[in-house]
C-alpha cells in the first residue's frame, strides 16, 4: 500500500478543475526537512518554531536561530516554506519564559500575546527570520491572531526590525509574504478585515475548534464535543475562505482537519488552496486530492 502510494511523490495535484492545490508538511525541527521531501511536500506550510526553545535552559540566539531557518530554507530549495513565530504559553511551556500561573492557559499570554509582552525574543526571532529569507522562498505567519490592531502591530514591529538590519547593511528579501493562523473565531468572524493586512491565511483547526465549541483539546474527557464537522466549524471555514478570496489572498489549513480524508472534498470544494500535515499523511491526501479526476 506504502509503495503504490510513492507515485504521487512528485505528482503536483490539480482538481478536476484544475486548480492546483499544494500539499504541504509540518515540521518542528530541522531533521525532519529531510522526512518532508522523502515524503513529496511541495513546502512546509508550518514550521512550529516553539520547539526550538524547548527543552534548554534559555532562549535560542539569534545566530542559532538564522541557521535552523536558512538550514530549511536551502533544503527546501525555494519551495514555499512558512515559518511560524513563537506560539508558547497554552499547553507549550518553556521554564525561562514566565507566563505566571493563569487560570487558563490557552485564554492567556500565548503566543503573539507573549511575544509582544516579550519584545526581545519576537525581536531576535524576526531578525534571524529576516536574515534567512535570502536563502529560499520565506512566509512568516503570526499565530493566535484575534484582531486587526494585532497584526498591525506586528507588522510594525516587523518593520522596525527590517530598520535595523539596513541600518547595520544585513541583506533580506523584499519578497517575504506576511500570514496569520486563523486558529480563533473572532478572526474566521472579522477574516474579511485581516485578509486586506495579509498576503495569506492558515487555518488552525486544532485551536479553532477548541476555541469555537468551547472544548479543551487535550482533554479526552470531552472528545466527544470535540467535533471537527460541526456546522459551526464548517461555516467558520468558508466564511475564511470567501473573505480571503474576496480580497486575492490564499488560504491553507494546518491543524489535524487537514488530513482528514473525510473532509477533504469538501475543502476543496470550499476553495482550500493549500493543505499542510505531518508529512507521513502527504501521499495518501495527495492520491485522495487525485481521485475526482482520475
Ligand atoms: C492549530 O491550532 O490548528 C495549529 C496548527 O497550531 P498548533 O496545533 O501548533 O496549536
Ligand atoms: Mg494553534
């Protein structure tokens, strides 16, 4: 079964009407680039970068951190690659960067919230990004994104940190699209607002679920609310869609939904441009995508 899927490694998948989506992995870590093209990603539509500040006792430098994403960047070799910024606090907690204690971690100081309390790890991070962008096609993403003045503000900051590296003449390229997960139901709501700052959406199904129907994701207790086909959920997703669309920008999913085979017809029918999984579930999502036109 494994070897009869291999022949959709290098197939780019078009839908029946030919629209091309991308199908893409997810990765963690540096080594698993590597599992990624075994497997025919067409890029990495997220990169969660958390897990470069895991298990040590202080944050990656900047210098460790431009090498990790040049070190994907140039495997990848100008395949779309989405880097994701930090997204700790909720369930991801790293002992040297304090949150305090909160009541509910995944309403609390998570990921963008963190990073703009912590200006100084947003800050190293986007200069690494920035200067690895020279090696290959670079997407940023912002995650837990829940208004507008949101990525306002980080792309201010973006700014101030493309400011400084001219000012020091370090290169980076004038080409880097900017996105944000769509992974909290105030932004699916106002997705027509945020997709004229954006150049594109990745949905987080994981949070957006877990957020929409108000159920811990981790808690298997009640998994059984846990419904990624809700009515709720679906029409979040097309709402997300069609205001992005509305304004030219792309959309991609990350989060579980995304290889789910059940669901797959409808997000293509829905006009999902890109879909991003751990990598062992690409071929079978790529053959999937393939069946309507034989
Ligand atoms: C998601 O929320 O769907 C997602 C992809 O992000 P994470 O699982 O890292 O929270
Ligand atoms: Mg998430």
């Amino acid at each position: 079964e494994k070897r009869e899927l291999l022949i959709y490694k290098d197939r780019k998948v078009l839908t029946k009407d030919g629209k091309r989506i991308e199908v893409a992995a997810n990765i963690s870590s540096k080594e698993e680039v590597d599992v990624a093209l075994k497997y025919g990603a067409d890029g990495i539509g997220l990169f969660r970068t958390e897990f470069l500040f895991m298990n040590r006792e202080t944050a990656p430098t900047e210098e460790e951190q431009f090498e990790v994403y040049k070190y994907v960047l140039e495997k990848m070799d100008f395949r779309p690659v989405i880097i994701r910024t930090l997204d700790v606090g909720g369930d991801k907690k790293i002992p040297y960067i304090d949150v305090g204690t909160e009541m509910n971690p995944f309403l609390g100081l998570r990921a963008i919230r963190l990073c703009f309390e912590r200006l100084d790890l947003f800050k190293t991070q986007l200069k690494a990004l920035l200067r690895a962008s020279i090696y290959g096609n670079l997407k940023i993403m912002f995650p837990m994104i829940s208004k507008v003045d949101e990525i306002k503000r980080a792309k201010e900051i973006l700014e101030d940190v493309k400011a400084e590296l001219k000012k020091a003449g370090q290169k980076f390229s004038d080409k880097i699209e900017i996105g944000i997960m769509i992974e909290v139901p105030s932004a699916a709501i106002i997705s027509d607002l945020l997709a004229k700052e954006v150049d594109f959406f990745s949905i987080g199904t994981n949070d957006l679920i877990q957020y929409t129907l108000a159920v811990d994701r981790m808690n298997e207790k009640v998994s059984n609310i846990y419904e990624p086909s809700h009515p709720a959920i679906l029409r979040l997703i097309k709402m997300v869609i069609d205001n992005a669309h509305k304004e030219g920008k792309w959309v991609g999913m990350c989060g579980e939904m995304a290889s789910d085979i059940s669901m797959i017809p409808l997000l293509i029918d829905y006009g999902i441009d890109e879909l991003s999984m751990s990598a062992p579930s690409i071929l079978k999502v790529k053959k999937e995508i393939l069946k309507s036109i034989g």
